[in-house]
C-alpha cells in the first residue's frame, strides 16, 4: 500500500530551508573560528599542557572528534592563514569544513579562487581524489652496491649512552630511512622535544621501536645495583637511570644482580612483573586502548602497574591499565601519575592537579 503524498505549503517549505541555510552559515562561520583558534594554539603549543603528544592528538581528545577529521581539522588551520579565499568561503558558508579540509590539502595561493569555484559544483569525495592524486609520490630507485655496507658500535659518556656508525648502499639506505620516518611519523614528541631536536630523538625512538616489534621475542632486562645508587649497570654495557629501567620493565622480564662492592654479589632476584600472555589478552579486551582520558590508542600500548611494581604493585589485573608508549613515559619520567583502581582511574598533571579529557566548561 502507498502512502499518502503529502500535502506541501510552499512558505513553510521555504521558511525550512531559509532557517537551515542560516544555521548552514552559522555553522560555517563558528567553524572558521574554531580553525583560527586552532592555529593559535598550535602557536603558543598550549596543547602539550593537557597531556596530548600533538596538535592532532588533542583535538580529538579535547573534543571527541575521529582522527581522519581532527587530522583535517589541524591540516586546516595550519593552512588557511595562506588561503584567504578558502577561509572566506567558509565564513561565507559557500564551502563547508569538509570540503575546506580536503582543499587545503593541495591549494595553493595561486590557484585557491579557482578550486573555490570549482569546489562548489563536486562532492566531497571528488575533492579528496583530487588531494591524493597530488599528494602521491613516486619512490626512487637507486643502484645496489654492497661493498660499502658496515655497522659499528661503541659506548660514550661512562657507558650511559650507545653510539654508532654505519653505511649502507643507497637502495638499501632508502629503504632503511623510510621506515625509520614512518614509524617517527607516528611516535608522539615528548615535552621539551619539539623542533629539529625532537625530530632527531624521535627517529632515535623509531629506530628501537622497529626494533622492539610486536614479533619480537619479550625483553629480558639484567641490571647490576650496588648500594645507594640510583642508576644500574645493563648486562652486556650501558648504564640506565632508575626511572628509565622501571619503565622499561613493566613489560619485560627483570633480573637484578645486588653488590655490596665491587666483585661481590649479596643478591640476585628474578621476579616476573610482565603480565602472561591470557593476562596481556584480557587486559587489551577491557581497556580497548591507552586509558589516558580521551586518547584511546592502541598502537604501542603497553600494560601499567599502576602501583608500580618496583614499590610492592602486583602484576594483576586490578593492579594493571593499559597505556600508549607516549603516555606510559609521561608517568615514568615526566611527572604524571595515576591513581586506581582500573574502573575508577584518575590522571594528575606533575604540578598535582587533576587532569580531565575535554573542552573546558564554558565561562
């Protein structure tokens, strides 16, 4: 049975729309301002302060929004201070963010009118075709040559830092380099770290990330103590600072040599603070991903003791969370604590106040 056609009142119809249209402005100008408040804050780099590892990071979690659309949100931002004529199509309400997003992606200060233009007659996919097509590279191949292949190592600065040199022919170095600029591309910048500086350290940390993949065998850390010291000699060379070996071995397996003085042992422990493999499989089903408020990340997650195991903390469930490598080095070494159980945990900024995921409340 068909329904009904009903009945429409051509003023109400266009009453509807005109309203719709407005709120369609309205939106679009509450928006641009949003992305110039976004770059302000990119400026200042006020996001590092609510715990986030990037821009990016705390959109989404500032306010709920999906990665892809926070991506496009902050690429946005950055951009449209060079593209008037898109910021203007947005206040204007001619293009909406989606379609801004897209186009800030591969306009140029030269073109922007036209893609304004053309913009206004394409949906959005199209225009997102548009930006990969542009975007795409092509790699560069290069001739093999083994003969200058080498790696060496050695320790620097009393054993407390490892050094080395290699080379590698250029195809292999190729490859080599991109991967180590992919994973740094996804590892957060700790605080302090931004800037060339930070680029360097967080290719140091892709580096060990590739090295420490998820088919790698668990790390068995051996680290010899002697009295009132607050760092520790690793089997093998190198020396790690106390903070630095606690959080490393919340998911390894520890030995710890005791001396009294030099040549003799008085103790040796091998305790197990890495959760079993049913263990790790249950906490990644309740968790889902890094417990910091509004993150979510399951990429380099990593399980916490959130009494650390190092002062009486048990490896157990009630007892572990589940964090994002960013956010687990946050507690260990840069002052941030958190405070359990799992179903009621609360995170604290180093100066000791609370943290909480979202927009502030309004004024």
């Amino acid at each position: 049975m068909l329904a009904p056609v009903r009945e429409i009142v051509p003023g109400r119809v266009e009453d509807a729309r005109s309203r719709a249209d407005k709120a369609h402005v309205a939106c679009c100008r509450a928006q641009l301002e949003m992305l110039e408040a976004i770059a302000d804050v990119d400026r200042d780099g006020t996001w590092e302060l609510d715990g986030a590892h990037d821009l990016v990071h705390w959109v989404l979690m500032r306010y709920g929004l999906p990665y892809q659309r926070a991506l496009r949100m902050v690429g946005a931002a950055r951009r449209l201070p060079e593209l008037p004529a898109l910021g203007a199509a947005l206040g204007a309400g001619v293009l909406g963010i989606d379609k801004v997003g897209e186009l800030c992606r591969f306009a140029t200060a030269k073109d922007q009118a036209a893609l304004v233009a053309w913009a206004q007659g394409v949906s959005v996919g199209r225009i997102r075709e548009r930006a990969d097509a542009a975007l795409r590279r092509e790699a560069e191949e290069t001739a093999l040559t083994h003969r200058a292949r080498s790696l060496c190592w050695w320790h620097e600065e009393e054993g407390r830092v490892l050094a080395f040199s290699g080379s590698l022919p250029a195809a292999e170095g190729a490859v080599v380099v991109r991967a180590i600029e992919r994973e740094a591309a996804r590892i957060p910048a700790l605080p302090g770290e931004r800037g060339p500086v930070g680029i360097e350290a967080r290719r140091a940390d892709a580096l060990v990330s590739l090295a420490c993949g998820s088919r790698a065998p668990r790390t068995e850390l051996v680290v010899h103590v002697g009295p009132g010291v607050g760092a520790g000699e690793l089997e093998g060379g190198g020396i790690a600072e106390e903070a630095t070996i606690e959080r490393l071995g919340c998911e390894a397996r520890l030995h710890t040599v005791a001396h009294e003085a030099p040549g003799r042992i008085v103790a040796l422990a091998t305790r197990r603070r890495s959760p079993t493999a049913a263990m790790t499989r249950l906490l990644r089903h309740r968790d889902r991903g890094c417990r910091f408020p509004g993150c979510n990340a399951r990429r380099f997650t990593q399980a916490h003791h959130i009494v650390f195991w190092s002062r009486g903390g048990r490896t157990e469930l009630s007892n572990l969370v589940l964090t994002c490598w960013f956010h687990h080095t946050l507690v260990h070494e840069h002052g941030w604590r958190l405070v359990g159980p799992p179903q009621d945990l609360r995170w604290y900024r180093p100066d000791g106040t609370r943290y909480r995921a979202g927009p502030a409340p309004p004024g």
